[in-house]
C-alpha cells in the first residue's frame, strides 16, 4: 500500500485504527474509492486543509437530495450508488464514512434522531466542530456528549 493512504496513517495508534478498519466495504470497493478520487478530484486528495481532505468530496460531488435514489443499479457498490445518485444526510455520511477510511483516516459515525453525521480524525491539535443545522426542531447531539463520546488519543471533527 506503498503511497496509498494519508502520509498521517504511519501516525495513527492502534485505538485510532479500530475506526479505519471497521467499515462493511470489501478492500476492492476502497480501492476502488481511492482511485476515483485521485483520477476525479485530485484537487480535493492534495488539500493542504486536513478538515477537508478527502471528505470535501461529499460537498462537492455527492448531491444532496434523495429523488435519484431509485436509480440505484444493484450491480453497483452502496458507494458507487451514492455517488451517481446522491442522498440526504444519511448516504452522504456513509459515503464520507467510506471515503475517508479508504486514505486510512479514522472516522465513526455520530448519529442523531432523525439525522446522520459522522466524525473524523484530524492532524490538528485542537477540537474543531462543525455542527450543521437539523430539520424541524429536533436538537443536534449535546456538545458534552460528544465531547465525551471521543475520549480518543487524536482529535475528531464533526461533520453533517
């Protein structure tokens, strides 16, 4: 996997990794993943911004809304699908979910009534938190639990 993910992956501590290698994607879907965004968006696998890096992809490429959703091919991948056919907040968490594990960066999902989000682990010394707002007058996860469901060596930015 020589030159295959994050330069930050020889860094991660094994309770990091627990959050890399738990996905339900097969190592060819990943591979595949890693692949297209450095064929599609190179751009967006060389951002100097590690909050952004590989996950801008789901800003930028997969649409939010869910009417294509029934065009998904079955022959396809889940990601594959979502990336051709867009979502709302849950299939683009998953495919952030995806994406990011592809590089080897640690990432876990932080779901919410009616909403899914995820988390992710960056370079940067500091806890950053980016927390979008939710539909209707649900209330997004309180800040001192997610504060205390990230009891990690690194930090996590929370995305969606």
């Amino acid at each position: 996997m020589d030159g295959e993910l994050d330069s930050a992956f020889k860094n991660l501590t094994v309770w990091d990794l627990r959050t890399v290698v738990d996905g339900d994607e097969p190592d060819e879907a990943a591979a595949w993943g890693r692949q297209m965004l450095r064929n599609y968006r190179p751009d967006i696998v060389a951002n100097p911004d590690f909050n952004w890096r590989y996950v801008q992809s789901v800003v930028t490429d997969v649409k939010y809304g869910s009417g294509d959703v029934k065009f998904d091919r079955p022959e396809l991948q889940s990601y594959q699908n979502i990336l051709m056919n867009g979502g709302i907040c849950g299939r683009r968490a998953f495919f952030g979910r995806f994406i990011l594990p592809s590089f080897g960066v640690p990432t876990t999902a932080r779901p919410q009534p009616g909403h899914a989000a995820l988390v992710h682990w960056t370079v940067y010394r500091k806890f950053l938190a980016e927390l979008r707002p939710l539909v209707g007058d649900k209330e997004p996860l309180a800040w001192h639990e997610l504060c205390h469901s990230l009891l990690t060596s690194n930090e996590f930015i929370f995305r969606y």
